[in-house]
C-alpha cells in the first residue's frame, strides 16, 4: 500500500479527529479512504445516469423535436 502525505487546515484535521473520535473510523487513513471511495462511487453513478439519459435521448426519433428558431424560444419563456 502507497503511502500519501497531506497538508489540512485545522479544521478539518479536527474534523477528522471528531470521526475518528466518535468510532465512527479507527484512523486519518480509515476515513480518507472511504471518503475516496465514496467520490469514486458518486462520480460512476453520476456518469452512468448521464450515459443511460443521453442514450434515451439519442433514441429519440427527429419527429419528435420541433424546428424553432431562437425568437420562437425567446417568445415561450417570456
């Protein structure tokens, strides 16, 4: 296992040393590592909805979308 050093604020250090407190996590590291992988965990879902919608509107048939010029858009908004 690689071994990374970081410089925090204060604060966050003492937010860490709260979670670590709590028993929450056994150390510094025990929580960065769920926090990455956390991240990582958000980052795939957020790409495989984005994936999954964009496919759906690529199936999307060009009769359902209607020609509009930007003063046509301009004028439903308002």
């Amino acid at each position: 296992m690689a071994t990374l050093n970081i410089s925090l604020p204060d604060q966050l250090r003492d937010w860490i040393s709260t979670q670590i407190t709590s028993g929450r996590y056994s150390s510094a590291s025990d929580y960065l590592r769920d926090l990455i992988r956390n991240d990582q965990r958000v980052l795939m879902q957020d790409s495989q909805w984005l994936a999954n919608h964009l496919q759906a509107r690529m199936a999307t048939p060009d009769e359902a979308f209607v020609a509009s010029s930007s003063a046509d858009v301009k004028a439903r908004v308002r």
